[in-house]
C-alpha cells in the first residue's frame, strides 16, 4: 500500500520545486523592471496615450513572471486563511456538552442526533464525537472510531491537509499537486482505518459497522468510499496518480526556469517601469467605463423588466 506520508513528501518536494521555480523567476524579472515612478509630467503625457511605452519582450516577460510569483504567493495564503476561517466558524458554530474520556482517548461530546466524528484543530487536534454517535454505536464499534480519529489527531491531519490544499491552490499551474493533496486525503482515511482494525486486534467488523451506521444516518452527506470497503476486506490502495500530470509538472516547471533564466541573460538594465505602464493603461480605463456602466445599465434594466412581466 503507497503510505500517506509518501503521497505528502512527493507533494512536498513538487511544490518545493515550484515555489524555488517562482521565486527564482521572480529574481529574475526584478532586474527587468523598476518600481520607480516617474516625473509627474511623464505619468500625465502616459496617461493621454493608449499605445503600450517603450517596452522589449524581455520586459513584457518579465512582467509576467512577476504577476505569476505575486499570484502563487497571494493564492496560496488566501486558500490558507479561507481554510482556517472555515474551520474556526464550524467549530464556533458546534454545541459542546462534555468532554470525556473514550478507551483513554481524551473527546469532546457535541450535541446532534446524527452519527458524528471528526477529528479538527491545525495547532492542537481535538476529536469531536456528537451525542447521536454515543447513542448509535456499542462500545467496540465508538471505540474503533475513537482509534480512528486518535491517528489523524496523532499525526496532525488537518494541518497536513491545509498546507496541501493550500500549496495546491498556489501551485495552480501544476495540477499534479491538486491530485497528490486529493490522493493524500484518501490514504489518511485508509491509513486510520488500518488503524482502527489493529486497535480492534485486527477485526474489521467494528469499524465497518460504525462506518454503516454514519452512511445509514446521513448517506448523502458521509457515503463510504468504495476504496475504503476494499481496504477493510483486505484489498491494497493502488497508486493512482497519472504519469501525465508528472509530466506536465516537470514540463511547466522547466519552461518557467527557461523563461528566468533567457530573462536574466538579457542583461541587468531596466526594460520596463511598472508605474509608467499603470498610467499608460489609465486612458483604455477611461475609454471602456462607458461601454462597462452601459452594459451594467442595460442589463439591469433588463432585469427589471423581467422581474415586472413574471408578476
């Protein structure tokens, strides 16, 4: 069976190389582009032109190379913080009757008639079990989901989760690391359920029960993957992770370092001023804000008309 860990440290090392990529890249074009602005003179005769300044391709690359390194840097704390956010409005919105300990397993008790148990917490993991889990399952069974939760809460599973997820969606130009944090994902569950069974003394018959009696309770919501009944009947988790995305990542990263590399050979002087080319843009703003509010205007106009003909 491939071993989460294995799946988080491929993730790992890919991302690695595509931020050391990116951030290279980025060296690269900031000496290709100055953030100096010019005389007030030189912004306002930009500004009355629409043609593009004085610019050679290394320059026009280099710019973007440099939105290229501010969108992985800014997509991936925003996946970050949208993570975290989520994460502490679900457990705000959780009613906590008790904590109490489960076959030596410190537990936070919720409240809820439906069959629930997670494990949550990037700095400190805690297990939630709800009151509808305490009074569906017998004691082998919650003690099988306690060993469960207690190995994703040992190895720190969600913020291995965050910071896949995370660098997956900075990473968006390497869509092998979408899959590795998908794959990852999966082979936690089958690794805690492995070790659920050994905490059962190798009988899988309590976990499998708990397992139906959270699909029973809710099926659209958990489900049980097909993956999950084959491990537990003594099946092995495949690889699953197409060589092509490999490929394709090994691919994208080499053209990005090409790209740096034929920049930085360009020589060191400055090729385009940023702040110039934001005022040379200022006048194809000014051209399409009528056509944009006209179309806005129309369109709720439109609207409008179609709200009062269906009363």
């Amino acid at each position: 069976m491939t071993k989460p860990r294995t799946i988080l440290g491929l993730q790992l090392l890919l991302a690695a190389l595509g931020l050391g990529a990116v951030g290279y890249a980025s060296l690269a074009a900031a000496g290709q582009l100055s953030l100096t602005p010019p005389s007030t003179a030189t912004l306002l005769e930009a500004c009355q032109r629409v043609l593009l300044p004085d610019a050679s391709l290394a320059g026009i690359v280099s710019l973007l190379l440099g939105v290229l390194a501010f969108a992985v840097l800014g997509r991936t704390l925003w996946s970050a913080v949208r993570q975290l956010r989520a994460s502490r409005r679900v457990l705000r919105a959780l009613h906590v009757v008790e904590n109490r300990t489960i076959d030596g397993q410190r537990v936070t008790v919720i409240g809820g008639d439906r069959p629930i148990a997670f494990c949550a917490g990037v700095l400190r993991p805690r297990i939630y079990i709800s009151t509808g889990t305490l009074a569906t399952l017998d004691r082998l069974e919650l003690a099988a989901v306690v060993a469960h939760e207690r190995h994703h809460a040992r190895l720190h599973d969600p913020l291995r989760a965050v910071l896949s997820r995370a660098l997956a969606d900075g990473l968006f130009f390497l869509p092998a690391l979408r899959r590795l944090s998908e794959r990852y994902a999966e082979l936690a569950e089958l690794a805690a359920d492995r070790e659920a069974v050994r905490a059962s003394r190798n009988d899988a018959a309590p976990l499998a029960c708990a397992l139906l009696s959270f699909e029973a309770a809710d099926p659209a919501v958990v489900g049980i993957a097909p993956e999950r009944v084959d491990h537990l009947m003594g099946e092995r988790a495949p690889w699953q992770l197409p060589a092509a995305l490999l490929a394709w990542a090994l691919l994208a990263l080499t053209a990005v370092l090409v790209v740096a590399l034929r920049v930085e050979a360009t020589g060191a002087g400055v090729e385009l001023n940023v702040p110039l080319l934001a005022a040379q843009s200022c006048m194809l703003a000014m051209a399409g804000l009528p056509l944009v509010v006209g179309a806005a205007t129309v369109l709720r106009a439109r609207s409008s008309l179609a709200r009062r003909l269906g009363r």
